[in-house]
C-alpha cells in the first residue's frame, strides 16, 4: 500500500469514531456508484483543498474584512499573495579577552643556599568582533499591482534578530539586502469562496466539449494548476523561513548560543 492510501486509511479510522456508528466510510472502488458519482467526487475534492487552504489563509491574517475587500476587486483586479523579506548585518562592537591555552612551564631554579619555582602560563589575547543580524518578512494581500497604498492588505509580518561574533571584522553576511518579492496569483481561489471559506463553489461542466472525464476536464485542470502554483509558493516562502529565520532563533552558525 503506497504512503498516500495509509494517510486516507489513518483519516477513515479517526473519522469512524466520530461518525455514527451505522455509517462506514470507505474508498469509492469499494462502494457501488454510478460514472455520474465520479463526477460529485471530483468536485467534492477540490471543494475541500479550497477549504484547507482557505483556513490557512484564515490562520495567516485574512480576515472576513479583508476577505470581503478582495472579492469586491475581482471584478476587474486580480488578487495576489506576496511574501517580502529584507537584512540587515550591522557592526556592534569589538570584544578583547584573553584566554587561557592551557599551557604551563614551570622551572626550578637555585639562587646560592635558596631553591624556587616558578610556573608560567600562555595566555592568548583574541579580539572578537559583534554584529547584529536582522531578519524582517512580511505576506501581503495585493489587489492588482499594489501601486496604491489601499490595494496592499498585510496578513502577516514578523521580525527576528541575533547577534554573530567573528574573527575578524568582515561582514559575515550582507550589509543590506532586499529579497525578490515571492508572488503567487490566488483570483481562482477568492472566486470560489462564498462564505468564510466554510462554503466553496465550484461545479465540473459535464456539457463542454472539453468535458473527456472526471479528470480530464477545463475546471479540474485549472484547480490543479492553480494549486500547483500556490504549492510552489509555500515551499519558496518554506524554504526561506528554514534557512535563514529558524536558523537565526535557533542560533545559527557564529550565533551566541
């Protein structure tokens, strides 16, 4: 059994326990239907991933206000999901200590009828240099371009900093630094939407030449598109957050522990 049919499995056995006991879900292959279910299905299924991403959405700051703004540009403005980032690496200040090697020479010496010792230690003298490495990020909601203040809706927006100590006094990062704005169009998604995510429309045009299969179809072929890209979008925004900010709160290389 592949990885995806244990995770359905494992969901069916917690769904079991919460259902009446006279009910029993199971795959669709195990259960008499008509082509015309296949059809119900589909359209069931990418209802719920509206769903979970729009309580997602819900979760990262989109609220019914802002919800409501959004949809009543759709009529002439695409909506788009924009994750921004900027650094910054700035010198503190430099650090002198010394510290002990470990190394020790002691000598025996006689001076006449006097006899003596004396022990001698390496100390090193190191000069450590402090930065201060920030990290700031933010998702904004944009109606069209986001030239007007108004058509920028901010969902999100965290700051983290830490310090680095070095060697030497080189920047062991960047002194400034702006990331590519990370877009992502979510207009299909909002057009669905018809109360707080909770009730999604979406129907499969079993009548447009187009319409081969359940599958095979205009409307499941843009869901799964625009999904794909929103998938791309989070492993982007993913990938960022691992790297460099979970990095940072955890320490990081040259970080105070």
């Amino acid at each position: 059994m592949d990885l995806f049919l244990l995770k359905v499995e494992s969901s069916l056995a917690t769904v079991r326990k919460i259902l009446d006991a006279t009910r029993n879900p199971t795959f669709p292959h195990n259960v008499h239907h008509r082509y015309e279910d296949k059809f119900a299905l589909m359209e069931l299924l990418v209802k719920l991933a509206c769903v979970s991403i729009g309580h997602v959405l819900v979760e990262l700051g989109m609220t019914s206000e802002i919800i409501k703004t959004l949809q009543e540009t759709l009529v002439n403005k695409t909506v788009t999901l924009r994750f921004s980032a900027k650094e910054r690496c700035t010198f503190v200040n430099e650090e002198k200590r010394e510290v002990d090697s470990g190394m020790r020479t002691e000598t025996n010496f006689r001076v006449r009828e006097a006899q003596g010792s004396s022990t001698t230690k390496v100390v090193h003298k190191i000069t450590e240099y402090i930065w201060m490495h920030e990290i700031e990020y933010e998702i904004l909601a944009v109606c069209g371009t986001g030239a007007e203040s108004h058509e920028n809706h901010q969902l999100l927006h965290r700051a983290c900093r830490h310090e680095i100590k070095t060697g030497v006094k080189s920047n062991p990062k960047v002194e400034s630094s702006v990331r590519p704005n990370a877009d992502v169009d979510v207009t299909w998604l909002l057009s669905r939407r018809v109360s707080e995510f909770s009730t999604v429309s979406f129907r499969i045009d079993r009548d447009q030449p187009d319409c081969r299969t359940p599958r095979r179809n205009p409307e499941v072929n843009e869901a799964l598109t625009r999904v794909a890209l929103l998938c791309e979008w989070c492993q982007c925004v993913e990938r960022f957050l691992v790297s460099e900010v979970l990095a940072t709160r955890a320490g990081g290389p040259g970080a105070d522990p």
